[in-house]
C-alpha cells in the first residue's frame, strides 16, 4: 500500500504542476518556476521565526507570500529594470534564496529546518504521515496535493480563454480589454501555490522537473493548447510511475528517479516526435 500512496503522491504533485507549466513553457519563462521553489526559502525561515512553529499553514503561507514576491520581482526587474527576463529571474532567486539561507543559519541552526529539506524533500515518507478521512487513513500530502491539483484544474478550465489569448499574444489581449498583468500574476499566484504544496513532500527538484518536462514534452508532441494539457499531465502520470520503479530498481531517490524518467520521456520526444523530432525531421 505504500508503493500506492508513493505514485499517486507523485502523480498528484506532477499533474498539479503540468497544468500551470504548461503555460510557463508557452510565456517562455519556465525557469520562473525553478526561482520560485528556490526564493521561498527566507518566507518559510521567517514564518518560523515569527510563529517559533514548524506547523504547515505559516510556512505555507510564508512561503507563498515569497513566491508571488519572486514573481513581482522579477517582472519589474524585467520591465522597470529592463533587464533581460531570464537575468531577472537569475538576479532574484540567488539572491531571495541566499537571504533565506543566511537566515536559516542565524536564527534556526539548531532546528530541523534546513534547504536541503526545501530542496530534496522525501517523497519515501508521505505514508507515515496519514489523517483518518471516513475511517481511511490517508497521507496528508495525497489529501494537499489533490486539492492543489482540482484547484488547478479549475483554474485553467475556467479561465483558458485569459491565460491562452495573455500568453500567445499579449498585446491582443490588451486590445480586446483582457489584463495581461493581472493574468500573469494571477497564473504566478497558481505556480507559487504549486510549488509551495507540491515541494513540502518531494522536493524542489521533483518540483521544477514537473513544472518544466511535462509542459516542453507536450509541446513537441501537440499543437493545440487543450490536447497540451492532457498530454503534459499524461507525461507526468508516467514519469511518476516509471520514476519509482527506477528508484525501486536501483535503490536510488525516488524523486530523482521520478524527474529522470521525465527526461527520458522527453528525450523520446524530442527524437521522434511527428512533426517535430530531431530524427523525424532529418528523416522526412
């Protein structure tokens, strides 16, 4: 039953980051996702501070605070700073990211909260942290991640036409009366909320490899916005699934194993996709 509550935690972790990153891919910025699970480190280190807790709802809300901060950040950067928007990106989260260590070090050296915890996660040990819910006991990052991914369900079914029209062209959407910024902040509030609940059970690296592989490998595969999606979150299902096996196998991590798996899945697309594989394409 462990191995169940182990993929299905993964499942539910990368389908709820495939959903938002796919449109990070389609902006362009997918490493915004990768700044964010890294810039909401001083956001957990100074909830706990403020609460001396290590309850789950101030770190989370911490941490939120300090991925839609991230994103902020780097949009003005960005456009007041007229920085490069990968720069930007750069500039924020190793520097949002040090201040988080430094404070970690100075104030909570002599507690189990550290980045590594942020960074690596332990995917193995989500069973043994269970709720009974209708005399089932249930992990509680299942019960987490699952609400995450129906909230970013909803999100993207109910607003696609906003967030498709924002990100293939911008200045249309200013036209026809959309708000660009207001949709980009609000798809950031998504992906800061994501990362947060998704990293607290397998990590950053799972995280930013979810937000990233499944959304880039649909995109070669696809060309229409709604079969993207489905196929990104198939991408992730499988990943998650061949990733624990793999871990299983060579008694390794199995969030790594879980990301290598992506990039072997997106290495076969990007090698004999149908239209536009590398090999495919030298073929034809």
């Amino acid at each position: 039953m462990a191995d169940f509550w182990i993929i299905l935690t993964g499942s539910l972790a990368g389908s709820a980051c495939a959903l938002v990153g796919c449109f990070l891919v389609l902006r362009r910025v997918s490493m915004l996702g990768d700044a964010i699970s890294h810039a909401v480190l001083p956001g957990i280190a100074i909830a706990f501070i403020l609460t001396e807790s290590r309850s789950s709802v101030p770190m989370l809300l911490g941490a939120a605070a300090f991925g839609l901060l991230t994103s902020v950040l780097v949009e003005f950067l960005h456009r007041r700073g007229r920085m490069n928007e990968d720069a930007a990106i750069g500039v924020t989260f190793t520097w949002l990211f040090a201040v988080g260590v430094i404070i970690i070090s100075r104030f909570a050296g002599m507690v189990d909260l550290d980045q590594e915890c942020v960074l690596y996660g332990e995917i193995a040990y989500v069973p043994l942290d269970t709720v009974m819910v209708l005399g089932l006991e249930i992990p509680e990052a299942v019960l987490t991640l699952g609400g995450i991914f129906i909230a970013n369900l909803l999100f993207v079914l109910l607003a696609r036409k906003e967030l498709e029209i924002t990100s293939f062209d911008p200045a249309l959407a200013t036209a026809l009366g959309i708000s660009a910024g207001l949709w980009h902040y609000a798809l950031m509030g998504m992906v800061s909320l994501t990362t947060v609940g998704a990293f607290w059970s397998v990590g950053a690296i799972l995280v930013v490899a979810m937000l990233i592989v499944p959304g880039a490998t649909a995109w070669l595969l696809v060309d229409r916005l709604d079969r993207m999606l489905v196929v990104a979150v198939l991408v992730a299902i499988v990943s998650s699934v061949a990733g624990y096996f793999l871990a299983v196998l060579l008694d390794g991590s199995i969030a790594g194993g879980m990301a290598v798996a992506g990039g072997v899945v997106f290495a076969g697309a990007l090698f004999f996709s149908p239209r536009h594989g590398v090999i495919v394409r030298r073929v034809r």
